[in-house]
C-alpha cells in the first residue's frame, strides 16, 4: 500500500494509556444483528450480561466500539493510525484514525471523545462530532472481534497537532479516501479489511457531507 503525506511531528500525550488494552475492562454484550439490522437507523440491542474483554474475544461475543474518522476537506484525505504491535487485534495493520470499545456503562460519543484524546492527543467538543452510521463486523474468525461499531467523523486539516499514545499507535497518516476505499476493496493486507457495507457507507458519507464545496454537514446525537 502506498502512503500518502505523513502527520505533523509527534508531541507527548498527558492522556495516552500506558498499555495497549486491559484484559480486566468491562463490556456489556449485545444480541447478534439480525438480516435486517438498518445501519443508519438501528442500534445494538443488550443482553443484559457483562463480561470482562478478555472473555467476550474469547467468545466472539457481540459488544460495541466507536470508530472516528479525522476528515480534511480541503485535500480529501483522511487520517489513519497504525496499530502498535501490543494489540490484541490487527496489529501493526492500518487502521481508522481513532477508535475503541465502549466499557460497560459507558456512553457512544463520550468514548469517541476520549478515544481521541487517548490515542492521538486531539480534543474536541462532544458536538464537533457528526455520527455516521453504525454498522455490524463480524471479525471474530479474522483476527478481530464481533462488534456494532458507531461511525463518526470530525474535520481537521493535516496541519493538526498530534501526540500518538505510543502503547496502542506507532504511526500516524494522512490518505486520499479514494486510495483508502480502493485499499479495502481490493484487500489491502497493510489495512484493516472492513466490509463492502462500511466501505459503500463510509465512501457515500464522505461524498454527501465532506465534498469540497459542500457546506459542513452534522451529524444526529448517538
């Protein structure tokens, strides 16, 4: 996979974790989705049950996570992370710019808000975020995990200040979302495979509210 321009100068992160994850977090599990779960308008349904992370991987359990999507406008490019070589899912792959699961008890865009700030040192107002779906990965026997996952985007330039929390990101760049689309449809094995419902949404979002003479577009409360 060819890269594209790379991220500003790494700064030290006050928020980053000091290990890749914690086997001891708590998770709430969710029914499986059904054949006509709508990603833009359904969301996971829980069992009632919690069980600690390293059990739900162990299990294929179906839990939640938040991906968020650095977008700038301007050049059509979005922000990827490499995942550390400590993670217990895809490591060293290419990866959405921030992302993370959601700990028993805790709210959708209050974790993007933290994830952000964990993995790449950035702020930003609960508001600044525009949900775009939410979609279902069943990755369990690829290496990953089973999970609903909240879609956001937050626009940035390239120009953003980053401080990548080295325990779970060892790079950080910036890629055209074409080359970036091509790359999962084709199966890149430098990126995380995501599945032709994340990438057909994922492409027809950014068309419809990031195009570059598109006014902002904002996205409903998750």
């Amino acid at each position: 996979m060819s890269t594209s321009s790379p991220a500003s100068a790494p700064r030290k992160n006050a928020a980053a974790l000091a290990e890749a994850q914690s086997d001891l977090e708590m998770f709430d599990v969710v029914l499986a989705p059904g054949d006509d779960f709508d990603i833009f308008r359904d969301g996971p349904m829980p069992t009632g049950e919690t069980k600690p992370r390293a059990l739900v991987h162990r299990d294929a359990d179906w839990h939640r996570s938040v991906h968020v999507w650095l977008i700038d406008r301007a050049t059509q490019k979005v922000a990827l992370q490499k995942r550390s070589a400590k993670k217990d899912t895809f490591p060293n792959l290419w990866d959405i710019s921030a992302a993370g699961h959601i700990e028993s008890g805790h709210d959708s865009r209050d974790t993007a808000v933290r994830e952000l700030e964990e993995e790449l040192g950035i702020a930003c107002l609960h508001d600044e975020l525009s949900f775009a779906f939410c979609v279902p990965a069943e990755q369990a026997h690829l290496g990953g995990c089973n999970c609903f996952e909240d879609v956001y985007f937050l626009e940035r330039d390239e120009t953003v200040d980053m401080a990548p929390g080295e325990a779970e990101v060892s790079g950080v760049m910036w890629m055209d979302v074409r080359e970036l689309r091509d790359a999962w449809r084709r199966d890149d094995g430098d990126v995380v495979p995501r599945s032709a419902q994340y990438v057909d949404a994922f492409a027809s979002h950014l068309e419809k509210h990031y195009g570059p003479r598109e006014a902002g577009g904002g996205g409903d409360a998750r």
